[in-house]
C-alpha cells in the first residue's frame, strides 16, 4: 500500500465517474432523469473499443464512443420530451436496451488489444514533489481533460446565458418558455449532452483506466453509482468531481487492501482468505449509500432540492411547473 | 421542409374505450417484435426461423410449455412485488437483490440446519422455507423504505446498490463457508427441502414424468390474487393507491405516510423474496450463482407491462418466461436484454395514445 499510487489510481478511476456524473448533471439540470447511464457507458466502452480496434485510432474510438451514448439518449429524450412517458421507466428500458446492444454487438471483443489513449507527463508540473507524480505524471490525457472540464463545466453552468437558459428550463420550464427558450430544443440537447458524456466515460474505461471489453464487468455498475453521486453532489458540477475522484481513491484503497500480509502489523484476514474479498467488493456500493443519505440529509437541511422540473414533463399551456 | 400532410396530438377529452388499453399494450408488444426482428436481420440473423423456433420451444409440448411456466413463476412473484411498490410510485429497482436475499435466507432452514430435516414434515419445512425467504427480503426491502420514509433519499439508487451487495453477500457464503468441495455452490439440498413436483407423481400418471412444473406456481398465481384483494378491495390498498396518486390529499386525509412506505417496500420485498425462496427450493435445489438470469429487472417490465394489474402480471409473465426459455438458446446473449428494453420502450411510449389522439392532417387546401 503506497498513498502515491493509491491517489494516482484514484484519479484515473475517478475521471469515469466525473465524465459520467457530469453527463447526469448537464441532464438532470434541465430536468430531465436519465437513469440509463449504466447502457449508455457500456454501449460507449464498446463502441470506442471495436472502433479503435477497427481503424487503430484510439481517438476516433473516443468520438464514436460519445456518438453512440449520445444517439441512444435520443431515445429517451423522444419518449419523455415528446412522449411525456415516465422518466424511471425510460430510463430503465434504456439501461436494457444499451447492455442488450453492448452485449450484441460487443460479441468476440474480449481478449483484443486495440490502441489506447495515450499516458503523458505535464512538463514542468509533474517535477514537483509528490505532487506531480500524483497529479501531473502518467496519466491518461482524458485525466487531464477531466481536470479542466468540470471546472468550465461549473462556469458553463453558472455564469454564461446558456447555462442560465438550462437552469431555467429545469426550474420552470413555464418562464423559459415565456422567454422565448425551447424547452423541448434545450432538453433534447441536454439529454444528447448527457449521452455523449456517459459514452466517453465508458471508453474512458475500455480505452484508457483499464483497457478491455469484459462485456457487463467492463463498467461494473459505475454508471449507477454516477447517478448516486449526482445526488450526493447537489446537482453541482465541481463537487460531482470531487465525489468522483474521492470514490475512485477508495476503490483503489479498497483493491489494495487485499494485497500486504500484514495490516498495521496483523494479520490481513483478506490475504489469508480472499474470501473475504467479497465483503470489500460491497463497499462502493455500501459507500454510495451512506454518501447518498449524507448527501439528502445536508440537502433538506440547507434546503438545496434537486431541480424544481426534474422528472416532469413540460406541455405548453398546462398547469404545473 | 413541407410535407403535405402532419401529424396532430389532440388531447382526449372523453374516455378511452374499454378495450383500447388491452389492444395498445399488445400492439406495443407486436411492434417491439418487428423492431427487434429487423434488428436481428441487421446484425445477420435469421429473424422468422427465430420467431419459429421460439414457439416450438415454448408452447410446443407440454414438456417445454411447463419448462415456460417454470420460468414464469419467479417472475410472476418479482412482477408482483414491482406491481405493489410502483402503485405508491416507489421505484423499487432491488427486486433482484431481495430475490437473493430471499434465496439466502431460505436455504438457511437446510444449511444452518434451523430444524431437524430428517423428522420435520415435509410441509413444516417448506412453510418455515417461504416463511424465512420472506424475511430476507423483507429486510432488503426494509432498507430502501426506512431511508426513503424517514430522511427522503432516493430510492432507486438505494435499491440498485442493495442488489450487488446481495450478490456479494451471497458469493461469499457460496464460495467460502457452504461452498460444495470447492465448488461455487452449496450442496444439494435434502429432498424434505424440494417444492412438491408433478414429475414426482410420474409413477401414478404416466403423462407426468419429466415434467418440472413444482408447487411455486401455485404459490405465485394465490398470491397474485392476494395481491389483487390487497389492492383492489382493502382499506389498506385505497391507501396505498391514494399516496401514490395524490401524496398531498393522502397527507390532509391524515394517512401515515412514513409508514406505509416502510410496509410496502417490505411486503414488495418480501414477495421478490418468496421468489427467490420457490426457485431454489423448486429448481435448483441448492444455493448458488446466477439463480436469477435478472428475473428482479424483468419484474419491473411485466408490471409496467401489465399496467399494474396482478392478474395480468400473469399472463405477461407467462410471455417473458417463454422469452428466457427461448433466450437461453438464442445466440448472442444480449439479445435478450435488447428485446426487453425494446418491449419496455414501445409500452412506454404507447402511453400517450391514451392520451392523445393522432391524427393526420391535410395541410393543402381542400379542393371542391
């Protein structure tokens, strides 16, 4: 166990989940729940995986990867923008239907080595002690993409007019519209906007953090635990990726803990039975719940709620938001 | 671009005619077997010799027809315990973690041993069987409810996350403290433990024998109708239909809230626990991994599916037993889960001919 490689680990895991998370905010702002992140990520770790395979440009793998998760949010934007169908279930459908395309197309994959994204060093930067070598060194450039994007995520959002205009269609879709806004244009290009974002973070996994397509394993449910951070972040961009990055680094520490004989000088039961291995795979899980219930409980005491128009459907001229 | 006629969505104003529900979700249904056939022809697949072998491999004999019904069973349970909470718009998406919980604790009453197996009647043993299985997913279903009810935290997420640390908690006790000589299983169970066969009757009716259909489904179809009394005629089910459509009235009406979230989750709980409980008793006959192909996950489209309507969640899942009877030798796998997201999108999307009226309007002027 070295705190170096575990918050170097840490980062790379967690730009998945910043890129995911992100995707569900950009979504969720403008009121739209897309519960189908999980299809999305997978079917974007397969679209940029066969894709880098096929042209052995891991780049064009990226663009394909986010194509892909962006036109299957389609889908879900068309059946609750238009539809007005029920956002859970939506989302859900869309979850089957990008495992059950990931899985289709994604038959024969595994065991390829297509090109990945490339690892650089920050000149200048990654000399620093420690530091650099944690943040500046060796990581995947999609690392240093996430470093910048959730900060100009988070001005996007807040300070320019198109992030007003999203603010204001997820808070009241009614006054937006009186503006002028396109309700249904701006969800439609969220929703798109959360799809690309979802498709990147799943090839953020298969090209980059652990290269591979290990069909459903591949994203292992983080496009579930994307959704719970969300709520765990307040619907707030900069503290999504901190979220992220801070799962990422227990996941690793997690994963490291099965490997030294000794613990703070016992025994490791983990090395002795990697049985018990199976407990430690729960914590993810058990970690988002407590940060989920952390997270709703700091909410309803600061007041911050989720976005007034999350999950309903706008129709013009009708009583509601 | 001008196309010379457009479609209209008129909202209804009168009532939709009786049938008109029934015959949407089925031409739903029938459009997601196009679309999926046109899909499967895409990717080079032969889509009528499929539809083909689908029925013979289904419907074709009684043998393989109650192999269909051996798949329906759990899932007529876990589609009832999405039926129960989506009535209170409780999104319980941890079916599938209260079926392995259910598992769990069922097979406690024979691993642990909670009684003596080889004196305790066969009826007591399964009784305190789906007694236990019940428990277990009560208690996974308990979780989701308490924190809902009492500090408002998503649900969805909540139940998600309980389903892989089911998984996780029983691979541990399958790989490590019951595990069958290494094997990621436990050993078989004692015959007293096994739901009660037709192919047990095979030697007095001959027509019987090989034939799997066990005593779950049974189990399933009365609770379905215990189900529908619960919902349709009791006090308890108003309630519990009321919160979920109008939460605000139900809270002036001076319902408790708090409460019946818990109850519902649990007895949602409590039958995707009886399901896991009637297929490791009536199938497997041991503990072991992947007992549910996602039987918790097609749960929540059967009872979308069959509007929430316990009889019907039947039937539906009679369709979808058949669809994994047939799945398991459709290749590649994923098919299955494509079909299902395609079926779940088309009823969800049919939706709004309920509420609109489409029409096609001439744009051009009428010409005398």
């Amino acid at each position: 166990m070295n705190l170096e490689i575990i918050l170097h680990a840490g980062l790379a895991t967690g730009t998945i989940l910043l890129f995911a998370a992100i995707g569900e905010v950009f979504a969720e702002r403008s009121g739209i729940l897309n519960l189908g992140v999980e299809g999305m990520m997978l079917l974007g770790a397969m679209a940029g995986f066969s894709t880098s395979l096929a042209t052995n440009n891991a780049w064009l793998g990226l663009l394909v990867a986010m194509l892909a998760g962006g036109i299957l949010s389609l889908a879900h934007a068309l059946v609750t923008i238009n539809f007005q169908a029920d956002q859970v279930v939506s989302g859900l459908s869309l979850t089957f239907l990008g495992t059950g395309l990931a899985l289709v197309l994604g038959e024969g994959l595994t065991g390829q080595h297509p090109p990945t994204i490339p690892i650089v060093d920050i000149p200048l930067l990654s000399s620093i002690p420690f530091l650099g070598a944690v943040f500046f060194s060796e990581h995947s450039i999609l690392v240093y993409v996430g470093y910048i994007f959730a900060p100009l995520t988070a001005f996007y959002i807040n300070k320019t007019r198109p992030g007003m205009h999203l603010r204001a269609v997820g808070e009241k879709p009614s006054a937006a519209d009186t503006l002028g806004i396109s309700v249904y244009g701006v969800r439609y290009f969220y929703t798109f906007v959360g799809g690309m974002l979802a498709g990147l973070a799943g090839a953020t996994i298969s090209l980059s953090v652990s290269p591979g397509w290990y069909s459903t394993q591949t994203t292992s449910g983080q496009g579930w635990i994307a959704i719970g951070l969300v709520i765990f972040a307040q619907w707030n961009p900069m503290r999504a990726a901190f979220g992220g990055y801070l799962f990422g680094m227990l996941r690793r520490f997690i994963l490291d803990l099965q490997g030294p004989a000794l613990i703070f000088g016992m025994t490791n039961p983990l090395y002795v039975n990697s049985n018990y291995g199976f407990f430690l795979q729960m914590m993810p899980f058990i970690l988002t719940i407590i940060a989920l219930v952390w997270g709703s409980r700091a909410a309803s005491r600061k007041r911050i709620g989720a976005p007034a128009a999350l999950g309903v459907p706008y129709i013009r001229g009708e009583r509601g938001l | 671009m001008n196309l010379p006629y457009t479609l209209i969505f008129e909202k209804r104003t009168e009532d939709y005619p009786k049938w008109l529900p029934a015959a949407v979700s089925i031409g739903s249904v029938v459009v997601a077997f196009i679309i999926s056939g046109i899909l499967l022809k895409i990717i080079g697949g032969e889509p009528l010799r499929v539809i083909k072998f689908f029925f013979t491999a289904t419907f074709g004999s009684w043998a393989v027809f109650s192999d269909t019904m051996v798949k329906a069973t759990p899932l007529i349970l876990v589609g009832l315990a999405c039926t129960v909470a989506f009535k209170m718009k409780l999104w319980n998406i941890g079916a599938e973690g209260q079926f392995y919980m259910g598992a769990f604790f069922a097979s406690l009453v024979v691993l642990v041993p909670m009684v003596n197996l080889e004196t305790t009647p066969k009826f007591l043993v399964i009784v305190l069987m789906m007694i236990m299985g019940m428990i277990g997913g009560a208690i996974w279903g308990f979780i989701p409810g308490i924190l809902k009810a009492k500090y408002n935290v998503n649900e969805i997420i909540i139940t998600l996350m309980l389903n892989y640390i089911a998984l996780y908690w029983n691979n541990f006790w399958i790989f490590d403290k019951w595990s069958d000589a290494g094997f990621q299983m436990t050993p078989q169970f004692e015959k007293v433990a096994w739901l009660p066969r037709l192919s047990d009757l095979a030697r007095e009716y001959r027509m019987f024998s090989g034939i799997t259909l066990h005593l779950g489904v049974i189990i399933a179809i009365i609770a379905a109708a215990i189900i529908w009394w619960i919902l349709e005629r009791s006090r308890w089910g108003y309630e519990i239909k009321l919160i979920g459509d109008n939460p605000k009235a139900a809270r002036y009406a001076g319902l408790n809230i708090t409460k019946n979230i818990i109850l519902v989750f649990m007895l949602s709980g409590a039958l995707a626990g009886l399901a896991g409980m009637s297929e490791i008793s009536g199938v497997v006959h041991r503990l072991q991994e992947r007992i549910s192909p996602g039987y918790g996950f097609t749960g929540i489209i059967i009872a979308w599916l069959a509007k929430l309507n316990p009889f019907t969640v039947i039937l539906v899942s009679i369709l979808f037993g058949a669809l994994i009877v047939a799945g398991r030798e459709i290749q590649p796998s994923g098919i299955a889960y494509l079909l299902q997201g395609i079926i779940l999108f088309m009823v969800i999307s049919s939706d709004v001919l309920l509420r609109y009226k489409i029409r096609l309007i001439n744009l051009k002027p009428q010409e005398a």
